[in-house]
C-alpha cells in the first residue's frame, strides 16, 4: 500500500452531501477531500439528475424554524428523530443562501410555493432524460471547482472499501484507486454515498422480493458500500425496509424515454389502482410514495394499473412539474381510453365486469361519504377524492419506480454516527440518503432528498471543525 494520503476530513461519495461537507470543511480551514468512484468529472450520481427543488416537507425553506419543524413532523407523523427534524428546520434557510454563496442559482420553478428554491435552469417538461446542463448538473460542477480552489481534492475513480479503525474511532479509510490499494488517512470521515438504492440483495433483505420488478430511478451508483463498513464499524442501522419513490407507467422497464419522469402518482391518487382482477387492494389516498413502497413488497409487482376518468385526466393528469398528460403518450407509454368502463376493462386485460363493479362501489362511496367502508378504505392524504364517472375511461398500467433509500445510517443531530447504545463513533459522519431516522416511518414521510443532504453536509463539516 501507499504512502497514506492525510486530511482532516474525507466524504466518501461526490453528490450533493459529500460536496457540500468537503467544501465547509475547506472553508473552515480544514484540508478535505472527496472520494468520488466515478472516474470522469461529469460522473453520474443521483444528486446531478435530481429535480432541483429544495424543499422542506413540501414547504418554503425559508419558513420559520417553527413552521418547518410543525411540517416535518405532520408529514413523517411525529415520527422522526427529533434532533434530525431540528437541525433541518434550524439551517434550511441558511443552507440554500450557502449554496448560492458557492454558486448556485435559484428560480421559482412553477407556481406552487414550495417551488421557489428551484435550481437553475430548471430541466424542461418534457419526458425522460434532461439532467445534462440543468442546475443539480451545474451546482455539482460548481461544489467541486469550489472545493480544488480551497486547496481541497476530488479523487475521481477512487472507491472506498474499508473504514481504518484504532480503539473504536475512526482514523481514515482504505481505498482502490487506479488498480492499486490506496490509504487514506483522516480525523473525520463522512459516508456520503447515497444508500443502497442500486444494490439488489440488500433490496431483497430489507424492501421487497423482485428488485427486478422495480424501476431503478435512480443513477445506479448507490449501492450501500458506506451502510456495510459503517454497521463492520459498529453503527446502528435504522428503517431500512422504507424508500423514497414514485409511480412509473410500466413501459418504462423497457422504455427509457419514460424515466424518470413522467410519474403518474397525481393520477392514481386522485383516481383507484386495481390488481389483475379488476379489484382495489390498496388505499390510493395515502400517496404515490406508499403506493410505491405497497408494491414493491408484493409478489406479484406488476399487477397493479390506475383507472381514472376524463375530468381527472385533465386536471390531476396536467397538473405536475412533468404531466404524463400529455407527456406519457407522447413518449410511447400506454394509455388505454374507452367509451365504458367495460370497454376499458377489455382493452387493459382486465375482467370489465369485475372492474365496472369495482368502479360502481368506488363512486357510491364517494357520493354518500363512506370512504371508511371500502375494503380497503380511503383516505384523503394526498387529496379530495372525486367519483369516476365521466367518460372517456382511462387505464394506466404502472410499476413502482425507487429514487432511493428512506433508511441508513442512524446518527445524532451534527450528523455523528451512532452505536445501537446512542453513543457515537469517534470520527466518523454521515450525510444525505446514506443516513436514517428522518424519513419514512409509518407515514413514509418525506422531507425532501436535496435539502436533507446539503443541510447535514454542512453540520459534519462545522463539528468536525469543532473538534
């Protein structure tokens, strides 16, 4: 091995979390680096195909700390480490002035108020693929030109493979690099690698049983390296049988200009989702992401399509940032239309009989208010619901698409990781979709993938600078 490389503090991973800790750490006066796999400067993660949005439970970063903290624990129902949903709604606000510090630029990216910290220029309406030149693209640009003018380094084509451990802390990490073993020494290191969103058996262990059978709508990078040496260092793991993820059409397994967007989570939430018997099984007021997750631990995972009818087509089916209305057929996904909704049974393989029933029981719930009496019930999380009784008939056949993990890495409110005791491990940090104890839960509360890891970004690096 070697002569080791020696800095203050190492990030494993080069998205949006192990950038932003790197650079504080440069700002701080700290020597930093990252250690990034992918070996070209314009390296995929999900960071640079992300939306862009910074949000808070769907919220205005700039709300007041209060306010953040109420939408937090309304979304993730009370759920959440109340350190990690105190440290989110105490910084977002700066977080993003930091960032535009560093070079981002912000637009409002749609009417909706939780939009206003969109990053700029924001990627166009359209289907598929448009993360090449949009603002997540250029602000991770941006993150690394920042970190090697503060003397920092971004080691490309580097990968992490052991934390080094002396009396229980941790003292650097062990690395490949170019064919050759690699010794990284460090006073902190922050596991930033995104979780294990791409990684099949720890799919299968903790998620659901056909990973196969779930759109990966994610950059395929993430593949729980840092979850396996942090839990080999003794970290506790938390919630990982929970993930972050939407609703795709199903020609999207095969047609990639149907990912990863548009997702259909607007329409099945205001519509039903029916099995192969033409039957509900799930209760579709809950949102896109609980759907996403309920299908995901089916046996049967691509049995499930949304029914709708014009009225919500037209307004539920326009309404997001990338509408599959008209996006999803303009891209070649399916959408099967009928006069009746036993034409529409027959054109979607579905039994029209069984789902004329189906729809006709929905409708009588709906216009006499008896939500509770379905089996299973509905609730009205996501929304309203309307009956479905005006023709043209819409049938979407839909699988579930993972952007990535809710669970990981427990840690404390500076982004410590913890033992199961709560004690932590000297040394050692994690930030961004690597971590757990914010997110999912019951609820499968989300409270936003961008702001999550830019926030603990800054938290590892300014206690590790405290040290």
């Amino acid at each position: 091995m070697n002569e080791p490389l020696r800095f203050d503090l190492v990030a494993i991973g080069g998205g949006f979390a192990g950038l932003c800790a790197a650079l504080r750490a440069a700002e701080l006066g700290l020597r930093a680096a990252v250690i990034e796999a992918g070996s070209d400067e314009n390296y995929l993660c999900s960071s640079r195909w992300a939306g862009g949005i910074f949000h808070v439970s769907y919220h205005d970063v700039k709300l007041g700390p209060d306010q953040l903290l109420a939408a937090i624990n309304q979304r993730t129902g009370d759920e959440t480490d109340p350190q990690l949903a105190t440290a989110i709604a105490a910084n977002a606000g700066r977080t993003v002035e930091w960032l535009a510090q560093q070079g981002a630029r912000f637009t409002q990216g749609s009417p909706i108020a939780w939009h206003r910290f969109t990053l700029a220029p924001p990627r166009r309406p359209v289907a598929g693929q448009d993360w090449q030149g949009r603002g997540p693209d250029r602000l991770l640009s941006a993150l690394g030109r920042r970190l090697r003018e503060r003397q920092g380094r971004l080691l490309l084509g580097t990968r992490a493979r052991a934390l080094r451990l002396k009396n229980g802390e941790v003292t650097g990490i062990d690395a490949h690099r170019d064919g050759a073993d690699l010794a990284v020494d460090a006073r902190a290191v922050v596991i930033a690698d995104g979780g294990f969103p791409g990684n099949a058996e720890l799919f299968r262990r903790y998620i659901g049983p056909r990973p196969d059978r779930v759109l990966m709508r994610h950059a395929g990078t993430a593949i729980g390296d840092g979850l396996k040496m942090a839990a080999e260092a003794g970290a506790a793991l938390i919630g990982l049988d929970r993930f972050y993820g939407h609703l795709m059409s199903r020609d999207a397994m095969e047609n990639t200009a149907l990912w990863p967007y548009p997702q259909i989570d607007a329409v099945a939430t205001a519509g039903i989702v029916v099995d192969r018997d033409g039957g509900r099984f799930l209760d579709e007021g809950l949102g896109g992401i609980a759907i996403a997750n309920e299908l995901a631990r089916l046996d049967d995972q691509l049995c499930a399509t949304v029914i709708c009818d014009a009225p919500i087509w037209e307004t539920a089916g326009s309404s997001a940032q990338i509408p599959p209305n008209p996006q999803l057929p303009a891209a070649g996904g399916t959408v099967h239309q009928a006069g009746t909704i036993e034409a529409l049974g027959r054109l979607a393989g579905l039994p029209g009989d069984s789902l004329a029933a189906t729809v006709a029981e929905y409708n009588d719930a709906v216009r006499f208010n008896r939500l509770t009496t379905l089996l299973p019930g509905r609730s009205e999380l996501a929304g309203a619901v309307r009956p479905i009784d005006t023709p043209p008939f819409f049938a979407i056949p839909i699988c579930a698409g993972i952007t990535n993990t809710f669970g990981g890495i427990a840690i404390d409110g500076h982004g410590r990781v913890k033992r199961p005791d709560g004690s932590p491990i000297t040394g050692l940090y994690a930030a961004g979709g690597s971590t757990g104890g914010l997110e999912g839960g019951s609820a499968l509360g989300y409270v936003g993938g961008l702001i999550k890891a830019c926030v603990f970004g800054l938290l590892v690096a300014e206690h590790a600078a405290g040290r």
